[in-house]
C-alpha cells in the first residue's frame, strides 16, 4: 500500500475508479443500481470489457434473451465493463465505472484484468460499493460504513480499519490486489433491511450515492431516485401494518438504534454495533431473493 496522502477531490491528476457487482456483495442490487445511476448521469462510454467465458459459470449466471424493438432476438452475456464518464471527466480529474456480475471462476486473474485497466486510467483512488442484508428498520436512514486499510487515506477522510476475518467475495478480493499495486482503496457499504430484502432498494441506493458524493467530490443529481425511495418506504410501511410480526420487529430495531443515536454515544460506538449488526446476518452465501448478505465492509 502506498504511504503517500492520497490525492484530495479536485487533486491534480485524480482519477477515481468506482466498482460494484451484483451477487454477494450486493444485497438489494442497492450498489449495482448505484453505478448504473452514475453511468447514466455522468455518461459513461465503455472503455474495455472483460469476456465472460473466462470468468463466468452461466449456469450460474445465465445469459438473457430479449428483443429489440425491431423484433430481432439479442442474448446478453453477464460480464463486466468498464467505463469513462466523459460528463466529469477533464485535464485535472477522470472517473471511471466497473459495472459486472461476480464472477464464478478465476478471481485473482479477474481482479488482474481489472486492475490493468485501472492502470491504464491512472486510477489513484478505486471505491468498492457493496450492499448487505442487515438489522435496521426501514423507518430510518440506512446506515453506511467506509473503511480503508490505507494509513494515509484514514488521516485523510477520518475513517476506520477493518478488522473482519472471514469470507470475502470479489469487492475484497479486488481491494486487496488494488492496494498491492500502490492504489488508494475505500471501501464502502450500505445496509438493507433484511425483511425488505427485494431489489430494487433505492432508499439504499440514495444512501450510497451520497456518501459518494462526498468522497468523489462531485455532486450527484440524484434525478426520480428520491421519489422512487418514498415510494419504496410507503411499501414497507404498508408491510409493516399488515403483518404484525414484521411491525414488532420494526419498533425493536428503531429502539435499539435510537440507543445508539444518542447524543452521548460515540462514533467507536456507533460503528461497533453496525459491525454487530453484520456479525447477526446469514453468514451462508447465496442469500435471498434481494441479495445475499455477503462479507460487510469487514471483509475488505
């Protein structure tokens, strides 16, 4: 890892990698969804693809059939992009996206590939985006964790390490190679509430876009983002009331937050029950329907 202070927003020279994946570390498609609003805003163009049939078990991740609007039959292989955001990109700044699926083979020559491209940008700083099934009630803000073993990068943004031993997925496999070659990694997660666990989760979405922002040092117009997740909360909200079960658990988890939101508690205390709140989830791969719970930012 490199010693030297990364480079601030706005820094001569900055070049910023954002990647998520669907699957494992992407509870909800909550990280995904929030690369695929970025590469939207911020018109993303691809810059290089990784081929599928490398990392890919597509009876795993199968391919896609659809038509076009002309009725011809297209197939959509699952792979991983990356792309330029030409929209925010100039002489002092460039921003990158990686866009994929976890792959099913092959991660330490996946996460070379990616990396070659992430040299090829000049990437000084990559942001992993990640989304797991937790324990908080959707009635409050979601909580977001940002961790980086990088010294300089903790100075910086005053962040914390991680200490999570365990299994991994692809986000802290590409963090770990990212920093070998001298990149400034941050790591970033958002929760989902485990009982509101089907994509799309786009209050978990918004969370993560505006943690971006502060680290990307750009603004993000979040665009029908913001109405979508008062529509998702009126959802669980009428969950809520109509299933007594789900609305007992709600008001248990709004009360054990509210304990540590107190004025009194301290940011060490905060984030020792949000890494409790990832040490209480399903530890088994595959997950639910919304996504699995996946490592947390402890695992990378």
């Amino acid at each position: 890892m490199t010693d030297q202070t990364p480079a601030a927003p706005g820094g001569p020279r900055e070049s910023i990698m954002i990647a998520a994946f669907e699957g494992w570390n992407d509870a909800g498609n909550a990280a995904s969804h929030a690369v695929d609003h970025l590469a939207e805003i911020w018109n993303a163009q691809e810059y290089g693809a990784l081929d599928p049939e490398d990392y890919h078990d597509f009876q795993v991740s199968r391919p896609q059939v659809s038509r076009l609007p002309s009725g011809e039959r297209v197939i959509s292989w699952p792979g991983t992009v990356v792309s330029t955001c030409a929209a925010v990109s100039n002489a002092d700044r460039r921003v990158s996206l990686v866009r994929g699926i976890e792959p099913s083979m092959r991660w330490r020559q996946f996460c070379t590939e990616l990396l070659d491209f992430a040299e090829d940008l000049e990437v000084t700083t990559l942001i992993t985006c990640g989304a797991l099934l937790v324990d908080v009630p959707h009635t409050r803000p979601l909580p977001t964790f940002v961790s980086s073993d990088d010294a300089a990068a903790r100075r910086l943004y005053g962040l914390e390490s991680s200490d999570y031993e365990g299994p991994t997925g692809i986000l802290g496999v590409l963090a770990h190679e990212g920093a070998l070659r001298g990149i400034t990694v941050l790591s970033m997660w958002v929760g989902v509430p485990h009982y509101v666990a089907h994509p799309p989760s786009p209050k978990a979405t918004t969370a993560m876009l505006n943690q971006l922002e502060r680290y990307v040092g750009l603004p993000i117009d979040l665009g029908d983002l913001t109405e979508d997740a008062e529509a998702w909360q009126r959802g669980a909200d009428e969950l809520a009331e109509d299933d007594d079960e789900i609305a007992q658990h709600v008001a248990q988890l709004e009360s054990l937050l509210d304990e540590t939101s107190l004025p009194e508690a301290s940011g060490d205390a905060i984030a020792a029950e949000f890494e409790r709140f990832l040490r209480r989830r399903d530890p088994g791969p595959g997950g639910s329907a919304g996504g699995s719970t996946g490592p947390g930012p402890f695992g990378s």
